[in-house]
C-alpha cells in the first residue's frame, strides 16, 4: 500500500489538473476507462500502487529514466526538462521528487544501473542505392499484400499476429519473400493505416485501397511520413525527427523488450528505405529524420522509370517492359493473372480472369478499349476472342434486386442452367426456389451473385431496368473512430470530481476506513462542544452510520465518536 502521505499529495495534485491534463494522465498511465475508481484518493492509490508504477516505469525515455534514477538514489529532484512529463504521469511530486512506492521500484529495477547508451560514433556514408532499392522493393510488395488482401482477408490468430497458413499464402503469391517479411509487411500496413482489422482478420482500409492508385513516389512518401509519426516517443526528437538509429535499443532503458522493439523498427525503416544497414539515413530521409517534410527528389533519380505502355501477344500474355505505372498495374490485374514481378512483368489472360473483370464491372467493350489504349502491339486477335466469347457467355444468368417483394429473382433464357441452379448443393445457403421461369430467394442480391459466381455460373447482377451494374466484393475495414482523451475518460473523471467535493472530509473517513480494515490502533482528535480538543487512542472496530466505534484502551470502554467531530487521525508507532 502506498505511503498514505503521498497518497494525499497525489490526489491533492490530481483534484488541481484540467480534465484535459487529467485525461492525458490516464491515457499514458493506461488506465481502463471502466475503472471503478469513486474519487480521487482511490485514483492515487491506484496509481500508487506498485504494479502500476512497474507497468508505468517501461514507458519513460532515456532522459526520463536517467533523472528518476538520479532522484530515486541520490536525492536529486528531477530537473525541470523531465520533471513536467513524470509529474504528468503520476511518479514525481510538485518539488520533482519521486512518490517512495516509484523511488522503491526505480531501485529494485535499477540495483546495477541502467544500460549504457551507446557512445557516439561516426555514422558512414548512406548506401543510397541499396536503399531505393529496398524501398521500390517493398513498395511493390506491400501492393501486392494489399491486392492480396482485397481479394481475401488476413486471418489473424489469438495473438493478432499472422497465421501461418496466410504467411504461406503471401510468400506463394510472390508478395513476400519469407513469412519473416510477410510479417514485416503487414505490420507496416498496420502501423500506418492501410490495413485495420474486424478482430479476426486484417483488412484494407479505405485509405489503403486509395493508396494503391497512386504513382509509386507517392505511395512510398505517405508511407514513409506515417512510419516516421508512428516512431515510438523514445526514438524522436523534440523537432519531429528521430534520434541516430544506434541509440534505439537503450532508448528505454527500464523496458526489457526495448531491444526487440528498436530491431522492429528498424527493419522496417530499412525495408521502407529510410534507413541503410549500417544505420544511416539516405538523402531521401534526411527531413524526415530532422522534423521535415520528405524529399522524394533523389530517390526519383534512382528508381527504375515506370511505363505506361505494355506489349500484348498472341499467346494471351501481356510484357511490361518496366515497371507498369501503379494505376495501369492494378487495373490490369483486375482482368489478368500476373504471373512474374520484376522489373519487366508479365501478365496471363484467360476465360476466367476476363470473366472475374465483367464480374468486377468490366464490359467487352471496356476492356477491349483500355487494352488497346495501353498497348504497344494492337490487340491480339486471340485475346479479342476470348473477350468476345467470354462476355457473351458471362451474362446468361441475370441476378436482380426486386424492391417491391424484397425478393431476389435469377433469371435464364436456358432452361438447363435454371434447373441447374435449382439443385445445386452448392447454392443451398442461398435457398433459391422455383417461382414460374425464374428462381426466387429472400437472401440479398449481392449475396446470391457471388454465390452463384463462385460456383462457376455466368452471372451478372443487374437494376431493375436490366442494365449491368457492379458489384464488388471487397470488404474494407471500418473506419476508426480516434476519441480524445478528453472524450475517453470524461465519465470515469466526472466521478471523480464529484467523489471528492469535501476532499478533506473524504480522505479523513479513508484513513478511518483503512483503520478499521486493519483492527488499527489510532489516536483520534476529537473536537469537544466547548472548543477544546482531546486525543482518544482507540483500537478502531467499525465505522458506519457518520460514527467511529473504538476501544478505548486507556479507560477500557467502547466509544463511538460522531466524524463530524473528528479532526484528525495518526496511526500509533
């Protein structure tokens, strides 16, 4: 149990902070926003409480953890650089001294001293172009995890990590080379917004899905500015930078996962090109690094030139002699399987991609013209073929919302197919049902297509006036909502306020309360009706009702003292 001294001080401090700052408190003290906390002094003693300083001790900086060790073990107040952040998290008091319960946990955690920082080294010179490299590298991998990802989620496992089954699936796609770099690309999506999750899978955000149409410069340099923003308050600077990459794994010197975490990170600052093997930072990254902006300049100068021409050939393949630009790229794909990545690709074109793109909202005539657009060899009389034969089979089964009954009805002019559907084992989570010419279902529209796709049926959804539309499949995930502090925990600090109105009377009814819990002995000062004060030491047995019952060791008798009279109470030594 925290000094009962401090305790007071600290919800004296707390009662004198904004809800604001409060709430600031809370958040980096990561308290539950349902704790059942009732004022203030339950709110220090749980703050106080030394798990929670254990849990709160991993999260200070090497400026931070230096101070409070210096303060715990020498004496020394913590020097107004840090004193404001620990103060603000509920470890020092107003003078910059530690609370004991903090000043005990810093010297258990600290008995041989923290871990040295590094000494300063010259860094080398950046290797820039094993750098740009690694970052159009990566680029075009994370692209592909997101293309990956629309076509099917990521399952994730308990953990909230990758499945092995799914790490399979990306490094058999090409998207990665190892399910060490599965994981590294996922969690990049992650951290910077292009993936989110349902809870038991990742799936592409809206900002995700918006990222991969844009030209390759500018993918790498939204990414590159959120991973910088995503950098753990420990490795940044006070201008918005970072500090050098060899200091990250002593930057919190109380956490033991420290280590672990600096490697992470840098991975993936290394994968992204803002780093080289040896720690350095390429020209490209040096605002980022210093608190500005990106300058993608010299990066330019050293990424292949992408093309927006491909060759198309009679064997149903497309050739990219560079990297196709990341517009033409996915929408090509959407229609063609790729079937190599490097810096010339090369796509295949069958009956069934061509079908999944008039599935996806593509018409023969869509396709026939955005290929031709791109390519540097006409369109192939076989590839015009398969367009051709494909879009007039892929809508022989229309699929249409009828808004009136709330049904679903599929329609065919060939009766074999309608029978086809009607038995198909494989349709019967949909429940389709004869009505007359056509199949009838109250399962929704969009539902009833892609059941009807996947089992291979040459649908198409269309309005009520019979024109096509799209459908598409890909499931994003929510949007975050991103609550302030101040929003989080405004109930939790409204109840606080009003647990201590009279904090005076509140804490001296704790000490009361503690008392009794204990079969303590106490000296209680009590004010009598003529003014003056006596001190009854009483072995406190009860409190309830607005009364104290003690024994009352001296006389030998049971008292019980009305607490509006109470003045005081001290435990006995």
């Amino acid at each position: 149990m925290p000094e009962t001294s401090d305790q007071r001080a600290l919800a004296v401090s707390l009662s004198a902070l904004d809800d604001g700052v409060l709430a600031a408190l809370l958040a980096d003290r990561h308290v539950s926003e349902s704790a059942t906390w009732r004022d203030m002094f339950d709110a220090a003693d749980a703050l106080l409480d030394p798990a929670s300083v254990a849990r709160a001790l991993p999260l200070l900086d090497r400026a931070e953890a230096d101070a409070l060790v210096a303060a715990a073990v020498d004496g020394i107040p913590v020097p107004d650089g840090a004193r404001e952040t620990l103060h603000r998290r509920a470890l020092v008091d107003g003078e910059g001294l530690p609370y004991t319960v903090v000043a005990t946990a810093v010297r258990d955690a600290a008995a041989n001293g923290l871990p040295d920082a590094p000494a300063p080294a010259p860094v080398p010179a950046s290797d820039d172009a094993a750098a740009a490299e690694s970052a159009f590298t990566h680029a075009a991998a994370l692209a592909d995890v997101l293309l990956l990802t629309l076509e099917s989620p990521l399952g994730r496992i308990g953990s909230g990590s990758l499945g092995a089954g799914e790490r399979r699936r990306l490094v058999d796609a090409g998207a990665a080379a190892t399910p060490e770099e599965a994981d590294l690309l996922v969690g990049m999506a992650a951290r910077t917004g292009l993936l989110g999750t349902n809870g038991r899978a990742w799936l592409v955000t809206a900002s995700g899905r918006a990222w991969l149409r844009l030209p390759t410069l500018e993918r790498w340099a939204t990414t590159a500015r959120a991973l910088r923003d995503e950098l753990p308050r420990a490795y940044r600077t006070p201008n918005g930078g970072w500090m050098p990459q060899a200091t990250w794994s002593t930057a919190t010197p109380f956490d033991p996962a420290g280590p672990e975490r600096a490697s992470r990170w840098t991975h993936r600052l290394r994968a992204w090109g803002l780093l080289d093997d040896h720690g350095a930072v390429p020209p490209w990254g040096q605002g980022l690094s210093e608190g500005a902006d990106v300058d993608v300049s010299a990066l330019s100068a050293l990424l292949p030139p992408e093309v927006d021409r491909v060759y198309l050939q009679n064997d149903l393949t497309a050739i990219a002699p560079g990297p196709l630009a990341p517009h033409l790229d996915v929408r090509l794909r959407s229609m063609a399987a790729r079937e190599s990545r490097a810096q010339a690709s090369s796509y295949r074109f069958s009956a069934a991609t061509i079908g999944a793109a008039i599935t996806g909202g593509e018409t023969a005539d869509s396709l026939r013209e955005f290929l031709t657009g791109i390519s540097l060899t006409g369109l192939p009389q076989p590839l015009a073929y398969v367009i051709e034969r494909t879009s007039a089979e892929h809508g022989r089964v229309r699929v249409t919302a009828d808004t009136a009954s709330g049904l679903t009805t599929v329609r065919t002019d060939d009766e074999t197919l309608l029978r086809s559907m009607e038995v198909d084992t494989s349709l019967r989570s949909v429940a389709l049902t004869r009505s007359g010419d056509e199949l009838i279902t109250h399962v929704a529209a969009d539902v009833v297509f892609w059941a009807l796709t996947d089992a291979r049926y040459p649908a198409v959804a269309v309005d009520e006036d019979g024109r096509p539309r799209a459908v598409d499949r890909a499931r994003l995930a929510a949007a975050e909502t991103h609550d302030t502090p101040a929003d989080v925990y405004a109930p939790l600090i409204a109840r606080l306020r009003a647990g201590g109105e009279d904090s005076d009377a509140a804490w001296l009814e704790r000490e009361l309360d503690q008392a009794v819990r204990a079969r303590a002995v106490v000296d209680v000062t009590v004010r009598l009706p003529d003014g003056s004060a006596r001190v009854f030491r009483l072995e406190a047995t009860g409190l309830g009702g607005g009364r104290l019952r003690g024994r009352d060791r001296a006389a030998d008798v049971e008292r019980t003292l009305p607490l509006s009279h109470i003045d005081s109470v001290s435990p006995v030594s």
